[in-house]
C-alpha cells in the first residue's frame, strides 16, 4: 500500500499555485503535528504493510526535521514498511541545506523532488520564488553529497516570457548537476491562483497553447536523447528511477492520504480530507463511491497516459468490452495503441494528443 503525507506550509505563496498549502501559519504547525499523528494513530487499516510513502505539499521542507522524524515515527509504530520502501519527499531549494538533507537520509528517506520550476532568475522572480537557478542547482549537489541517488525536479512548462531555448538550457544543467528524474508540467491557470487575475487582466501574458506544446515536443526530445525515458506524459526518469509512488496512483493501487486536503482511495471508495485547517481539525471528509463507468474512465485514463497501460480484462470485470469500441480497433491498426497479452498501451508519441484519443474511447 502506499501512503500520502501532507504538509500544508510555504513560505511564500506562488503565483501559480492553488494546491492547499498556507504562509503565514506558523501558528498552526504544531496543532497541526499532534492532529497528523493523532489521524494517523486512529487509521482503521493500521498493520498494513506499505511499499512507498509520499511527503508532499506545501512544502514540507520548511517544517523543523524533528517534525518530519516525528510522523515518520508514527508511521513507522502504526504500519509495516516493506524492505525496500521507497520514501519520497518535496522540497523547495531554497529551505534545505547539508546538515538537513543529510537528517532526512538518516531517517530513512531515499527520494527528493526539488521544486525548480526554472533556472532562469528573472522568470523566477516573476512567479514568486523564493530561489534563483544557482541555489536549485547548489540543492541538487547537496541531496547528492547528503546521499540521495533519487533526485527529481519539477520544471514548469509555459511560464511568462519561457522559450524553448531556456528549457532546454535548464534541463541540461540540471542533468549536469545529477537528477535522476524530472516531473515537466504544462503551467494551468487554475481559479484560485493569483495568475488567473494576472492574466485576465493582461498584466501577464503567457506563452500560446502552441507555444507550449513545443516547448513540451523540444524537451522530450532532448531528454529522450540524454537517456531519459518518458514513463508517463509529464515525467520522465533515468535507469531504475521511477517514481514507485506515483506509478501506484496510475496503476489503480489503493493508498491512504493523511493531513489537510489529503486523498486516500481504498477498497473503492475515495476520501478527501478537508481544505482548511478549520475542517481538518473537526474531521470533516468528503466521501466518494466511483460508479462503474467512473472506474472504467478512470482505469483507461490513468493506464494510457504512462507506460503501465490499461488491463482489459479489468475493464471487462466492470462491464466494458472495449474490443467492441470502433475506435480502438482503429488505433490499434494504425499503431497508435499497441496490445501486449492483456495490456493495452499507448504509442508514447502520441502523448501529446493523449486527451482525445482518451475520449474516443470511453464507453
Ligand atoms: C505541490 S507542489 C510542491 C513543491 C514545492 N512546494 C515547490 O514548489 O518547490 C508540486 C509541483 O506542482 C507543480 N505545480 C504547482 N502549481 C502548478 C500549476 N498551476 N500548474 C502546473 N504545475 C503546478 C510545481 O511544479 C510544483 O513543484
Ligand atoms: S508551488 Fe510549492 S512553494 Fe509555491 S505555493 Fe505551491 S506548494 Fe508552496
């Protein structure tokens, strides 16, 4: 089983950023601690055994170590963690140094995602960073020196006044300096993200829906040629290091989330915790029972968009047979599904155009 870990604290707000994370709430972080552990200590699937472990945000960097070695205690009391767990977390570059990184090595985590979203100072700036390109670089060279093997970047696809060339220019630095995995999003302008304004009201003006997917084709090439494979549209590894986490998420494997606005998804149901600090503390959680036809979406859109694909004798089981769909029989003529036994997946250069062949095939 894997677990989720949210940390609901930043240091600054970005512009672009709508997930549920908070400055400015110093104040909570230890309510926020007791009520995590407090969650994790009443877990009804307690003494299961789990595989991976996510520590994401917000940003749980800018919490104290000890917090961090804390929940990792309680998990470790309440659950079974399995020989070669893998155990991630997201960190901004600018709130970690050596000694840190080092701490977190020694309480068992072995994957760090570094949030780069550029090396460029000036774009940087613009979208409320708190680091510019040489402190993300210098934090990848500590991970490394503090012993991490796993490190991934965030890079963000489609920011004001991005170009290919600087893409491409920061992936090949940041591969100098020795990721191992890199996550490239397509920047969305999500409604409750300060740039929605900025861009409704034009004081910011972002790249074309064409702009960006060159910037996306420029960039998968040239990790492709550097030896970096895409396993899923936005992420792209070297070698052995996937993500293990996030390849559960797309393979339909259950997990349970724990904090503010987590997500867990077992024995069918999903669960989201509440996204402020207010429902969270009462326990409030919003319950939900996919329908079969929700599944079979689900299982088609999750398994076509990385390499794991779509099993389909489990859409069967759920009531779909989707040899008899037109459009199937039609792609996988042209080459652009392919089958192997049971498992269907799709041509990785078609990626691009994923959501409308996704669409023609649902039920
Ligand atoms: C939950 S954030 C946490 C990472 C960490 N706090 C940081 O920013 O360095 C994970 C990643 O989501 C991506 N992200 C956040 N908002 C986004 C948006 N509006 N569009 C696309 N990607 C976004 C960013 O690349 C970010 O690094
Ligand atoms: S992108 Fe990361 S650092 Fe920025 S506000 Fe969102 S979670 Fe916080």
């Amino acid at each position: 089983m894997a677990i989720y870990l949210h940390i609901p604290f930043c240091e600054s707000k970005c512009i672009y950023c709508d997930f549920a994370s908070f400055c400015n709430a110093e104040n909570e972080k230890v309510r926020y601690l007791k009520s995590l552990n407090a969650e994790i200590d009443n877990s009804p699937y307690k003494g299961r055994e789990i595989d991976t472990i996510y520590i994401g945000g917000g940003t749980p960097s800018c919490v104290k170590e000890e917090y961090i070695e804390e929940l990792l205690s309680t998990l470790r009391k309440n659950f079974v963690f399995s020989n070669n767990i893998e155990i991630s977390m997201e960190c901004n570059p600018n709130s970690v140094n050596l000694e840190k990184l080092k701490k977190y090595r020694s309480l068992g985590l072995n994957r760090i995602s570094f949030g780069v979203q550029s090396l460029h100072d000036a774009l940087l700036k613009k979208i409320g960073r708190l680091h510019n390109g040489e402190i993300a670089l210098q934090a990848i060279k500590m991970a490394q020196r503090a012993g991490f093997e796993n490190i991934n970047a965030d890079l963000l696809i489609g920011l004001p006044n991005s170009t290919i060339e600087g893409i491409i220019d920061d992936a090949g630095k940041l591969i100098q300096a020795g990721i191992t995995h890199i996550s490239a999003y397509m920047l969305q302008v999500e409604e409750g993200a300060k740039l929605y304004a900025l861009v409704k009201s034009g004081k910011i003006f972002l790249p074309t829906d064409d702009e960006s997917v060159a910037q996306y084709e420029a960039l998968v090439s040239f990790l492709e040629k550097k030896g970096f494979i895409r396993y899923e549209i936005s992420n792209f590894a070297k070698g052995q290091h996937e993500c293990r986490h996030n390849l559960k998420y797309w393979s339909g494997a259950e997990y349970l989330g724990f904090g503010l606005g987590a997500h867990s998804y077992v024995e069918g149901v999903r669960k989201a915790n509440a996204r402020t600090f207010e429902g969270y503390y009462k326990g409030e959680i919003f319950m939900e029972k996919l329908t079969p036809k929700e599944s079979i979406e689900e299982m088609i859109m999750l398994g076509l968009r990385c390499r794991l694909g779509f099993s389909k004798a489990k859409l069967f089981k759920h009531g779909y047979k989707i040899e008899n769909n037109i459009n199937f029989k039609t792609y996988l003529s042209k080459g652009i599904l392919t089958e192997n036994g049971d498992r269907v997946h799709l041509n990785p250069s078609y990626y691009g155009t994923s959501n409308y062949i996704i669409a023609n095939l649902l039920p």
